[in-house]
C-alpha cells in the first residue's frame, strides 16, 4: 500500500512573521511564497488581510504568484474579517479562508467574556459565512491544546456542520505533551460524527521545546496536515518545524506517511528565510544548522570517514547540503586530519601523520578550529 500523504500547511509568512523584527515587505515575501511554491507545500498561509494595507496587498500579490498550493489568509470569527480575507484571495487558484475563535475555558472566560454556546454560535456563523466567498474553510479552535476533548468534539462537529473542510487543532500556548496532543487527536477521530467530511490539522508551539514531537503525535493518531514553519521561526519559541516533520516522515517509513515536499531544497530554503527576516539559524538546529551534518569528536570522525551511516541517520544531499564535514578541534583523531590533508593534496604515510599529528595538537588547543590554511602550515612545520 502506498503512503499516505500528510498535507504541509506552511505558516512562514503568517505565524513566522510576527516574531519581532522578522517584519517582511512585500517582495521580500513574495520571494519567499515563490520558494514555498517550488518546495511542495500544499498550503501558503499568506498573511491575515485585515491586520493591516501591507499584509491585504501582500496576500493579493501571493495569490496571483503561486502556480500549485492553496492560499490561505487568516481571519478572525468576525464578518468583516472573512469578507477583506475572500477579497485579498480573489486571485488565487486555490484561496482558503482560515476562520477561528479561542475555546478554552480561559479564552472563553478572560478574553471573550462569554459562554461555550457562544462561542459555538459564533465560530458556526464565521465558517457559513466564509463559505458564502470559497469553498475552502479551515477552522482552528484556539488554544485548542488546553481545551476540553468534550467540548472540543463539539465544536468540531458544528463547524463541519457549517462547511469546515479542515478543522485546526492548535496548542496555541505549547502545554501539551505528545501523549495528550495525540489523544486529543485520536479522540477527536473517535468523537466527532462527521469526521469523516474534514481533515484534521496540527498547529504547536514550541514554548517546551515539544512543537515537532506533538505534531508527529498528531498525524500518528489520525491527522493528516501540519502548519509548521521554516525553521520552526513564530511566535514566542516557534511553531513547528517544517523541515523536522518532513525528515522524520522520510526517515521513518514505518509511519507509513509522506509529504509533497522536495527535501533537496530545504537547507536553501532555510537560508532564504533566515537572511530575509534577519533570523539567524542555530548551528545546531535539526536538518539545517550549520552543525547538523558536522563532525568534530575523534571516534565520530573516524566512524564517519570509514562509513557516512555510522553517526548520521539522514544523508546531508537529501536535504541539500554537499556533504558531512569533518570539523578540525583538539578533540579530532589522526583518521580525521588524514582526512582533511589528503583533501588539500597530502597523501600522509604513517610516520609522517605521527609528526604532522604532534604539532596539530598545540596548535588545536590555542584555537577553536583549524582550517585549511591552518594544516598547509601545520605540515610545513613538521615534515
Ligand atoms: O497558535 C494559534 O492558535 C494560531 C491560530 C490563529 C491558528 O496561530
Ligand atoms: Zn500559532
């Protein structure tokens, strides 16, 4: 039986661009929908028109751009919202409108004042109303990650009712841990009528570091889209991860789940995004830090160097990086400066990698790293 496909709903342009100061003008957005594009993902998040002129001119420049994915624009439960969030969308091949309201007891109580009957009435007349201007209709249940399964069910329910085609779960604040996100899911799967009639999306944050590992919990029990952004930038600690999710659905075939993307353009995109926002990457961020495919101990080098697949479970040409590389510290072997000599033309014999071996060592531990120009000198010196 083939995979069954996971849809990637990316949120770099919405959710990734309200963090602080990753503020983005219109082309450079529309650089970077443009690569979302070529990625695969299914769905473009574009902005939420009605926030601002900038953001409404934006989703309608995206949506004339982008040739294969659905583009979304975020509203809130509220008429005017849904009717400047259809006009932005106009162009678009494929539009959605993404309507929602928060559901938690706390969201209920503190910020809307007003009672679970309510706010079901209210999330059902957004989501008819939406449907009056496209037939694609998200909803998300914010904060959905501290919201009772009960009531969430409920509302679910109502919302396919009024036409949802795909019901957003969020864990808004990043409370959950996997078991809970995942059985949330699995009851939703299990509670809700007309499940049938939507597909369910995961959208976590990332404020205890359990964003990736939640939404994987998500699809194991039953969802089939994840919003994510590219590298995991958003709000407070981030949404999810595109590229984690992608790598694990390739690295893991037993889930028996994919995505559309094309893994060899992740770490360019990565680049793409992070230069644009001025958001630079960690060096160890999974699948596109600087140091996710690099080596620096002596027993990985050597492991490495004899065989790739002794210290890494993804090769680095899947998701567009040339190679691994073997990183030069006092912590590095003898198989590893071997290595890197014969890289800039050393062939070394055994007595020659003793000496050349001996004086890489002083010279490791006055610096961090040493390069290339570093071992020319270095082998100078002692042979
Ligand atoms: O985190 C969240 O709940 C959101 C919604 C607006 C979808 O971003
Ligand atoms: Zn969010």
């Amino acid at each position: 039986m083939g995979k069954e496909i996971v849809k990637i709903f990316d949120t770099t342009l919405r959710d990734g661009e309200q963090v602080p100061g990753c503020k983005l003008n219109t082309s450079q957005k529309l650089v970077i929908a443009k690569r979302l594009d070529e990625l695969g993902v299914d769905i473009i998040e574009a902005g939420f028109p009605v926030s601002s002129p900038g953001d409404f001119n934006s989703v309608v420049e995206i949506s004339k751009l982008v040739k294969n994915a659905t583009v979304c624009g975020l509203t809130r439960a509220v008429k005017n919202d849904i009717k400047v969030a259809a006009d932005a969308l106009k162009n678009a091949k494929f539009p959605r409108i993404h309507t929602g309201i928060g559901t938690s007891d706390s969201h209920i109580k503190h910020k809307f004042k007003s009672s679970k009957e309510k706010i079901i009435e209210i999330g059902y007349e957004a989501v008819k109303y939406a449907k009056t201007f496209v037939n694609d209709v998200e909803f998300y249940a914010e904060d959905a990650g501290r919201t009772d399964n009960e009531f969430l069910a409920r509302v679910c329910e109502k919302m396919i009712k009024a036409g949802a085609t795909v019901l957003n779960i969020p864990d808004t604040t990043g409370y959950c841990l996997p078991s809970e996100y995942g059985e949330k899911i699995k009851f939703l799967c299990e509670n809700v009528k007309n499940i049938d009639k939507a597909i369910i999306s995961c959208h976590c944050h990332n404020d205890l570091g359990l964003a990736t590992a939640n939404s994987i919990a998500g699809i194991i029990n039953g969802a089939r889209q994840i919003e994510c952004t590219i590298n995991g930038i958003g709000e407070r600690a981030g949404n999810t991860s595109l590229e984690e999710v992608v790598m694990i659905m390739r690295q893991h075939p037993n889930l028996n789940l994919d995505t559309n993307i094309n893994s060899k353009l992740l770490f360019d995109t990565s680049k793409l995004v992070s230069e644009n926002m001025g958001m630079p990457v960690q060096p160890n961020k999974a699948i596109v830090g600087a140091n996710a495919f690099a080596h620096s101990s002596g027993i990985h080098q050597d492991g490495v160097i004899k065989n790739r697949e002794t210290y890494e479970i993804i090769n680095p040409c899947d998701v567009g990086v040339n190679e691994s590389a073997i990183v030069l510290t006092a912590r590095s072997g003898r198989a590893a400066l071997a290595y890197r000599a014969k890289k800039i033309g050393f062939e070394l014999t055994k007595n020659e990698l003793d000496l050349v071996y001996l004086e890489f060592l002083k010279f490791a531990d006055a610096k961090k790293e040493i390069k290339d120009e570093d071992i020319l000198l270095i082998i100078k010196k002692s042979i």
